[in-house]
C-alpha cells in the first residue's frame, strides 16, 4: 500500500489551546436578523423572557419576591429601558453569561433546557442588536455589588462596578437605538409588540403607565366560554360556531378550538396561535392540528413542547405528533358529542363544512363515517343520509352524475327504484368508498341500461299501426342525429326521455329486444332504422302518456313533426342536456309553430 501524501499527519490537527474561534458579532447579528428571526420585533420578545426567567429563578428562593417588569421607552432619546424584579446576576456572572455567545444559565449540568425557563440558547440577547448599537446592563443579584455591563455591536464590551447600589435586586437593560431601527422602539410600537408576545404572561408587565398583561388566559377565567368567545372576536376576528375546549396534560396544553362559522378550504390550512410557557410563540402555526379539523382555528398554551431556535415555531418531534393526535381526538369527541346531543347542531355545521369534510372524507374514515351517518344526500325519494338509504332500501344505488340523475330520477322513482343522486362533488367517491367502513355493504351504479329493462315494448300490431306517424317523428328530428323509439314506460306524466349517446349500452338493448321480436315487429323497426345507426342518441317516446297517444293519432305531418320537435326539445331541457344551436332553432320553431296553429287568425277577427 503506498502512502497518500494528502492525508494530513496527525500533528497537523494537534489543536493549540492558545487558539479560539474569535467571533465575528456583526456577521452574527446578520445571521440572527436574516436567516432566524422573521423581524427585529422579537427584540421585544427576547427581553420579556429574559426578565420573566429572571423573577421565576428569583422566586424559587424567595416565593415571595415581586414580580414586575416595566418597559420604559423614551421618546426623548428614542431608547428604551426594561427593569425587572429579577434574580440579577453577579459580577463574575456578567462576565460569564452576558459576554459569551451560546451560554445560558438555564440549562441543566446536562446541558438540557431547565422547563422552568422560556430562554435555553444563550443567544436571546443578541436579538436586541437588531434594533440597537449599544446594550446596558445594570444588574445587582441579592446583597453583590451593583454591576454595569455594556456591549457594543462590533463585539467590544466593558464591565465594572457601580458607585452605587440598584434600589432592589434585579436587572435593567437599556437598549441605545441603531440609526434607522428607531421605528421599531417608539413607544407605541414597544406597547404593541409588548401586548402581543406577553398579554399572557403570569407577572405584571406594564409599559409606562399601562399594564399589558392581562389577570389570566380567557380558558382559567371563571366564565370560561364567555371569554373564550370574546377572545375569539378580538383575536381572529369572527364569532365563533362553537368552542371546544383543549386540555393535553401530557403535553401542558390548554386553550381552545374555535369552529369556524363559515366554510374554510381544508387545503389552505389555518394558522394556530401558540404560546409557550404563556408567552406568545408563533399567531401562524400550522400543523398543530391533524390536516382534517381544517374547521377550527386554536388557541393553546403549551408547557412542553419544543420551539425552533427562532421560537416562531413549534419542533417537529414525536412529542408535537402525539399533541396532535390528542388534539384531534378532542375534537372528534366534540363531533361525536353533538351528533347525540344535538344532531341539529350538527346538520348545521356540516351544512357549512360540508366540502371540506366530503373531501378528507375520501381517505380519511372517520370524516367518512360522518358523512355517512350525517349527511343528507339527494335521492329520488327524498333527501336522506347514506346510512339511512342503506337501512331502507339494503344499498346504495346512485347515478354517477347530475345528468344522470337529472333524467333517470323521475323515471326510476315511478319504477320504484330508489337512486341516490352521487353528482355532486365528491358524492360519487364517497358512496363507492362506504365499504371501507362496513365490508358489507352493497354498491350499485345506475346506467340508464338498468332502467331499459323496464321500458316495455308496444304491442306489435298497435306499433305497425302507427308505422306513419313513427316515420314522420324520426323525419322531425332526422337532422338532430337523433332516433326515435316509441316504449311504454313509468311515469305516464312523462311524455319522452332523451337518453345520450353514452349509453350505448341502452340502444344495444334496443337491437336485443329488436331481435327477440317476431318477424312483423322486426320489419316495423327495421323499416324504422333503415336511416338509423344504433348508437344515435335516442328520443324515447312514452305510449302511456296520453299527449303521445294523442299525437300518434294525428294525421297532418307537419304537426305531428311541430309537436315531436317540442318533446325533443323538452326532453333535452328535462335531461338538462346542452342545447346547441340546431337545438335551439328547432325548439324556437317548433313553439313558434305550435303557436301559429293554436292561435286564430285575422281573418277571424270581428274588428
Ligand atoms: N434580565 C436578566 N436578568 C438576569 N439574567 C439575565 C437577564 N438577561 C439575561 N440574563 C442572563 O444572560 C444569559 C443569556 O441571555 P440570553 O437572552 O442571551 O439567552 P437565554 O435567555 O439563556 O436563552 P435564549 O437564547 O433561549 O433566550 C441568560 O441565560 C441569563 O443568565
């Protein structure tokens, strides 16, 4: 083996302990304000943690401490000053903590975050060089010394001791605003940004005169949905359907669902509005919802869950998965509640939802269930739920379109053939998909072939007597491409059906029935269809309508042509079948025409 030249020799990797990494603050702060953080605005945030975490680690030894901070901007000088009543910190902690990037006092001998801390990163103070150029620390921790610490933005800091002692353990941290980031300290803004990341919070912050914390979450207050509504209103601005009211113990969340009062696309999926340890972490999460409660839009506070290092989002960990899944069983526990309870109630939120749940119906089973056992479907008997249907009638029978239904309903209904109208979005899919649930469930199309059966022959004799006005019906609509047969069928209300040429299936029928005839029938027909090919569409004329027996007795062909183009017509029209404009020409004459003979003329006019 000969030996590689560029593999270094171990003494080159020795490392020098005389060396460290020096650290670049500006390049830092770049990265911070570019490629972490969304907006400089989580200065703000930054600073409420650090002195909320402050109060709570002096608290654990003095229960009794107050707990207040006060943020102090100055329109004066444009800077701003926080003051907390926290633990402060010691020289020798100033030098330790505040100085290096990436330490924290909030961590464990283990290096994990200490749950009783929102900070854990070490970096949260870097944020305020966002918006500033220079940071002053004045911190004083029990009986120690009062210390000074300023950083400058290119990395320089400075530490001594006061002259004096700060009246009260605790920290004030003055921010010396950056040239061109004033916008973000006024006082109006700091109070804006205060309220929105710290409303929640369990102390006492005031921004000047005016306190932004609120006495507790709307879900601890004592009339619960009442503030859960009004928080509703304010926050994501609309009055909610319904609250449900979320509580995770394993995961520290409490808050709420707020049901959407109007319908929501399941595919844009709302932004939740989380906090963590009662301090705002995100108004835009997402996935903390399973992808089918697109319906509602939370609140939560979680203890436990994990933040980004940017604490704008929550960490996808196996943690955030089963906080899901607990949040959505809640909320199936609510669907399920009101279909026992108030089934009404329920009708009326699918009445909203309804798209959205039929579409994560299609691979989600419990949204399937729901619609199965809740929503009422067009049927030719009445409007009913899957589960309904299936009871009376021991399947689902459906046409797969509008049209279908549109011109088999009637018909199958006069039949006594139930169908389900499976036209609209998604009902198709959803019927077909009703196995999953219950493996024995029957399914069933309806094809216009199925009804075919049912279109009864004309006696022989009686057809072979009306062989002229049959040809003067097929010359009447000879130029449309269309066939006429003439059948008896139910109901006898309906003098014609116009089937199309998709249901070839059906003309084949025709022929079959055409050759099963004794040979008199067959030559009427043949003579029929000389000019016909089979899988014309068709125009089934009814012989149990009395207006068709009428008009077969009709011996003027010009009007028996006029009254075959009006049920042509018609019959399009029922089927809602597109009209094109040979259609239209032909309905408007025939009505004109129809008109003409129904309406004297002058020359009976007395005048
Ligand atoms: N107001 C304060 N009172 C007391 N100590 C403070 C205060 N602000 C900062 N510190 C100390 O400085 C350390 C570094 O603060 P920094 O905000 O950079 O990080 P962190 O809060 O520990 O973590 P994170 O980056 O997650 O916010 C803190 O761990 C804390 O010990």
């Amino acid at each position: 083996m000969t030996k590689d030249s560029t593999v270094p020799h171990d003494r080159d990797v020795t490392p020098d302990p005389s060396r460290t990494f020096q650290v670049d603050l500006r390049g830092l702060v770049d990265l911070l304000s570019r490629h972490l953080y969304a907006s400089p605005r989580v200065y703000v945030r930054e600073l409420l943690q650090n002195a909320a975490d402050a109060i709570t680690a002096r608290r654990e030894i003095d229960p009794g401490a107050p707990a207040r901070v006060l943020i102090d901007p100055d329109p004066d000088t444009g800077g701003l000053k926080v003051h907390d009543t926290g633990i402060g910190l010691t020289e020798k902690q100033v030098h330790e903590l505040l100085a290096t990037i990436g330490r924290s006092s909030k961590r464990d001998e283990l290096g994990f975050a200490r749950h009783e801390f929102l900070g854990q990163f070490g970096i949260g103070l870097l944020s305020c060089f966002l918006v500033a150029d220079e940071i002053r620390v004045e911190t004083r921790h029990a009986d120690e010394p009062t210390v000074l610490w300023t950083g400058y933005s290119d990395g320089r800091y400075s530490v001594s001791l006061a002259d004096y002692a700060r009246a009260e353990s605790g920290t004030t941290v003055t921010l010396v605003p950056r040239r061109d980031a004033e916008a973000w300290l006024t006082p109006a803004k700091v109070a804006e940004l205060a309220r929105f990341y710290g409303s929640l919070l369990p102390i006492e912050v005031r921004v000047g005169p005016t306190r932004v914390t609120d006495d507790a979450p709307p879900w601890q207050q004592a009339d619960r949905r009442e503030a859960l509504i009004a928080y509703c209103r304010e926050t994501f601005d609309f009055t909610p359907f319904d609250v449900v009211e979320l509580d995770v113990p394993a995961a520290g969340i409490r808050g709420a669902a707020f049901i959407l009062p109007q319908p929501a696309n399941p595919a844009a999926r709302a932004g939740h509005r989380v906090y963590l340890k009662r301090m705002l972490l995100s108004e835009g999460v997402e996935k903390l919802l399973p992808e089918w409660a697109f319906f509602a839009r939370c609140v939560v506070d979680t203890a436990e869950l994990h933040p980004t290092a940017s604490r704008e989002a929550l960490y996808e960990d196996t943690q955030l998965d089963e906080a899901r899944s607990a949040l959505g069983a809640q909320l199936r526990a609510w669907l399920v509640r009101l279909a026992s309870v108030d089934p009404s109630r329920l009708a009326e939120f699918l009445g909203i939802h309804h798209l959205g749940v039929k579409a994560l119906a299609l691979h989600d089973d419990e949204m399937l269930r729901l619609v199965e056992q809740w929503w009422p479907m067009e049927t030719n008997t009445g409007r009913m739920t899957l589960a309904e249907f299936r009871e009376r009638h021991g399947l689902l029978r459906y046409a797969a379109t509008l049209d279908e239904f549109r011109q088999l309903s009637a018909v199958a209904a006069a039949q006594g053939v139930p169908v389900i109208n499976g036209g609209y979005t998604f009902d198709a899919e959803i019927i077909q998909r009703i196995p999953t649930l219950d493996r024995m469930a029957i399914i069933e199309q309806l094809v216009p072939t199925d009804l075919a059966t049912r279109f009864d022959a004309v006696d022989p004799h009686i057809e072979l007597s009306l062989r002229d006005f049959l040809s003067a019906a097929q010359r009447a609509v000879d130029p449309q491409g269309c066939q006429v047969v003439l059948r008896a069928f139910d109901p006898p209300t309906l003098p014609a059906m116009y089937l199309i040429d998709r249901d070839i299936a059906f003309a084949d029928n025709l022929r079959e029935t055409r050759e099963k005839a004794d040979d008199l029938w067959a030559g009427v027909l043949d003579a029929l269809a000389a000019t016909v090919t089979d899988d014309r569409p068709q125009l089934v004329l009814n012989h149990r309508n009395p207006l068709v027996r009428r008009m077969t007795t009709v011996s003027d062909p010009h009007l028996v042509a006029l009254a075959v183009q009006a049920l042509y017509g018609q019959a399009l029209l029922l089927g809602h079948h597109p009209l094109r404009p040979a259609d239209s020409a032909l309905l408007n004459g025939s009505f004109l025409g129809l008109l003409e003979r129904a309406v004297p003329d002058g020359k009976d006019d007395p005048k």
